[in-house]
C-alpha cells in the first residue's frame, strides 16, 4: 500500500483533531460501538473485544504524532480487525481467518420461525456460512455503514474486488437452494438403497 | 435490469433504491421462503451491527483507557509520616464529632446503603475523613461533603466549600465530584484540590494523576501541576500551571505562598481558616511574600509573615482579622 499522504485534519473538516486529548475522546466515543461490535463478531467474546480495543487505542495514542492518517475510519477498522485475528490466535494458534467467521448465529430466527420454515433456515444458515470469510467480512462492513472506498482500505484489498463481491448475483445461491433439495432427495434415496442391501450383504 | 444482489437487499434494507428496485426485492422474496428469510437475517444482522452501547459503558471504557494512558504511581498517604501530629486533639475533636453524627445516622436509618451520609465542618473545624473505599478527604471550615452508596460501579460525593481529595485508586470504579456550581469532577486514583463556593471563581488544583473536569458537558483534562479556573458567572474556564505543593496544601497542613502581596495573603488565610480578612492601604506596600508556613496555628502563621513582610496585623472585635 503506497504511504498516504498527510492531509490537513484540522479545521476544513468537522473532523475531530487526533492530537488533543479531547479530539482523542471524542474519537474514542463515537466510534466505540461499531468498532466494538466488528470486533465481537470475530472473537466472540466481550471481554476480550474490550481488551482488543483498548491495546487499539492505547496504541494509537502513543503513536499519533507519528501518524499520517487520511481517512480515520477504515484505519480504525483495519486496526481493530488485526487485533482481533492476533487474539484469536493467541488462543487458538491460527493466524488465518476462521472459517466460521461472522457465522449466523443460533439465536437470529424466533422459535416460532424456525418451526414454520425450518428447511428454508437451515439453507439460509448453510449459504451464509459457506461464503468465503473475506466476503463475510465485506457484507458486515457494509452492514455497519462503510462504504466501499472504506471497505477497500479497511481490508486492504481493490475497490474493484469489493464491489465484485457485493454485487454478486444471489440468484446463484437460489440456484443453489435448489439443488440442495435435489441432492437430499438423491442422498435420502441412497441411504435406503444401502439399507436394503446391507441385510442382503449379510 | 438489476439482479438480485447483496448491494441491492442492503440498499433495500436502508430505504436506500428506487421504487422499482423496491417492487423487485419484494417480487424476488416471494418467489420462495427461503429468499424471505435471507432477508430478515440482514436487516437483523445490520441491527445488531448498529446497536450503540450504553454510554456509561462507553465511559467506563474510555476511564480505562485513560488509566493506561496516564498511569498511576502508587504514592499513597501510607508512605508519608503523619502531617497532622500537632492537630492531634482538634483531629480527635472532629473525629469525635463525626463518629457521632455517624453514629446517628447509623441509628436512624434502617439500611445505610442508600441514606445520605454526610460530613460538615463548621466555621471553626476542620476535618480529614476517610471514605468507604478508602479515599482521603481533608475538608476546610465550612465545608460539606455528602455521598450515598458507595459499593455501586461509580464513587460518587458532592462537595461544597473546600477539600483535598486523595483518592484510592480502583480499577474500572470512578469517582466523581459534584458541586453545586456546575462543574463535576471525575477521576480514578488522583489527589487534587477542590474550591467550590457561591458566587466565587471555583478552582481545581492537581497534585498527582490526571483529573476530568467537566463543566457544561465539556470534559478538559488536568494533569499533575495544572490548575482549572472556572468564573462564577460567565464560566470561562481557564487552564495554568501550579506548583505542586501548593495543590497539596491541605494534605500537608502546610501553607505556600508564591510571591504574594498582601492581597494575596489574606486571600489565603481567608479560606484556610474561614475568617474575614481585611487590608488596609498601608499592608499593600509590604514586601511579597514565598515560602511554606506549616500550620501550627494563625498566630504563629502571622508572626512569620509579619517577619517576612513587614505586615503588621491585628484582631478586631467581628473576629475579623486586619492587616496594616
């Protein structure tokens, strides 16, 4: 990545200034809740998204002067990602992205849905799932409100490689939906075959 | 014509397309339930994603931080050799009376978590007290301190007149200082000066560790050797420096003066013994005045500076001191 250079933070834009402390803090509250729930998402674990956070910021505190940031937000993205990857595999010795990453968790659909449309959820659940972690990772951005330049540099990949995967047809994973059933059915008829053989087999 | 894509449920999700880009989200979900239900897991995702948290949270997390920004050395009043051996019996005395006033607030109330506890000094007292959590409060004559519970997630007290906090350091656990005259104060393990009085410009000054003063809902921060100035009526804050010695004054019982006139002086011996000074054009020709003075009471204080400064004094029948 090129070195960004340094653009004037100050009083062109309604940004607040990195180097007060003040401008520090209001850094801090604004962008905690989303930074916080970005990180939990990877960890999974309050607490220890707090901890992620607070080495973020306290980190960035004593390396501000020598910072030439232009654009803060996706920095901060950037930065809480890392961090969250490099406690995970504190824990769990693996520095690649786990691949149940930004799973859907167990708790999204109701009771009551999950009974009415059981077979539909668990493709849905499946199809999320099954998506490669790096576009987990874009459509969360973008479901916290980045937007694709923020993304880009956040993740540090192409512009062009995110609108690549945001603008991906579903239509193929409908496709897909479809086909699962096929396969079931294939699968279920398989079983039985296997069944009636064995006691033959025997 | 758009497929149906990420981009273009999220825009759906936030009221973000066109109308007919409504109608075909809307026509794609239909088609089967299991495109329904891939949309109601991203508009509950992005919910999630976009919860905020609760502010005090937030500000838990920011008293952290600052904690490890600035961290706290850990001088504790145990390390210092008693300052107050010659108040000896007035420390008893207002020990006396304030296990008393304890005593009758034990008495009266059922459960003492949530009755007010107060301490008061009147015009002739003074008063160090240790809170719960073994905080150091060293109180001025006329002077009030009040706190309820003290065992929840924040250490709260309301101040009016004058103390010096020294306050025990507690991870995650701040604690604040109300005043009557808009400003508040919030901290985790510090010792500062506090002079809050009606109709007077309020004062923070710091001895050690890093403050927040917040007035009006603007948070400045003081470290060791700054004092803050707030006007009683306009509110102007003002930050400068101060030497260290004098915030800690009344943790010392030591007085410092730093090139003082007469003004100055009797400024001084105002608020620390709650007594009204006056200055004739005579005193305001003296010699300025620095140095310490330990506080082995006002005549031996004002026999020092009369030495020092040539300022001769006297006192008149309103207990009101005169300095000539």
């Amino acid at each position: 990545m090129p070195p960004i250079t340094f653009a004037v933070v100050m009083s062109t834009e309604n940004t607040p200034v990195l180097s007060t402390l003040e401008g520090f803090e209001s850094i801090f509250k604004e962008s905690y809740s989303p930074l916080f729930r970005y990180v939990n998402g990877i960890v999974k674990d309050e607490a220890l998204a707090k901890d992620v956070l607070s080495d973020l910021f306290l980190n960035l505190w004593q390396v501000k002067d020598r910072l030439k940031i232009n654009n803060l937000k996706p920095y901060l993205f950037r930065a809480a990602k890392n961090g969250a990857l490099k406690a995970l595999s504190a824990r769990n010795q693996t520095l690649t992205l786990p691949e149940d990453l930004f799973d859907i968790p167990s708790d999204t659909y109701t009771p009551f849905e999950k009974f009415v449309a059981k077979q539909s959820i668990v493709i849905v659940e499946d199809l999320i799932n099954k998506l490669t972690p790096l576009r987990k990772q874009i459509i969360e951005l973008r479901l916290l409100g980045l937007k694709y330049t923020e993304i880009a540099i956040a993740l540090d990949i192409p512009e062009k490689r995110v609108e690549y995967h945001l603008r991906e047809a579903i239509e193929q994973l409908a496709k897909t939906i479809n086909h699962t059933n096929l396969d079931e059915a294939t699968i279920a008829g398989g079983l039985m075959l296997l069944t009636l053989l064995f006691p033959m087999l025997n | 014509m758009n497929t149906i894509n990420w981009e273009l449920l999220i825009n759906y999700i936030n009221g973000d397309c066109s109308n007919h880009e409504m109608q075909q989200v809307q026509q794609w979900c239909a088609e089967q339930t299991g495109n329904r239900y891939l949309l109601t897991y991203l508009e509950r995702r992005q919910a999630e994603l976009q919860q905020p948290l609760k502010q005090a949270d937030i500000d838990e997390q920011w008293m952290h931080l600052l904690s490890r920004m600035f961290p706290h050395n850990n001088n504790t009043i145990n390390d210092q050799t008693n300052p107050y051996k010659p108040y000896w019996f007035l420390g008893l005395a207002a020990s006396l009376m304030l296990f008393s006033m304890l005593g009758w607030f034990y008495y009266k109330s059922t459960s003492v978590n949530n009755q007010l506890q107060f301490v008061q000094t009147n015009a002739n007292t003074r008063s160090k007290v240790t809170l719960p959590d073994g905080t150091l409060v060293y109180l001025v004559p006329d002077s009030k301190i009040s706190f309820k519970d003290f065992n929840g997630p924040k250490r709260e007290v309301n101040l009016y007149g004058e103390a010096f906090f020294d306050v025990k350091h507690i991870s995650n656990r701040p604690f604040i200082i109300r005043t009557t005259e808009r400003l508040s104060i919030t901290v985790l393990g510090t010792s500062f000066n506090v002079y809050v009085r009606r109709h007077t410009t309020a004062e923070v000054k710091v001895a050690t560790g890093l403050v927040g003063v917040i007035t009006d809902n603007h948070t400045h921060f003081l470290k060791a050797g700054e004092e803050l100035t707030s006007n009683a009526e306009s509110h102007a804050i003002t930050i400068k420096p101060v030497i260290v010695k004098e915030a800690s004054e009344l943790q010392n019982g030591t007085l410092v003066f730093n090139n003082c006139d007469a003004h100055e002086i009797a400024q001084k011996i105002q608020r620390w013994y709650n007594i009204k000074v006056k200055v004739l054009p005579t005193a305001k020709k003296a010699r300025r005045f620095s140095g310490e003075m330990k506080d082995t009471g006002m005549a031996d204080l004002l026999n020092g500076l009369s030495y020092a400064t040539g300022i001769h004094y006297q006192f008149e029948k309103t207990n009101t001191l005169l300095l000539f």
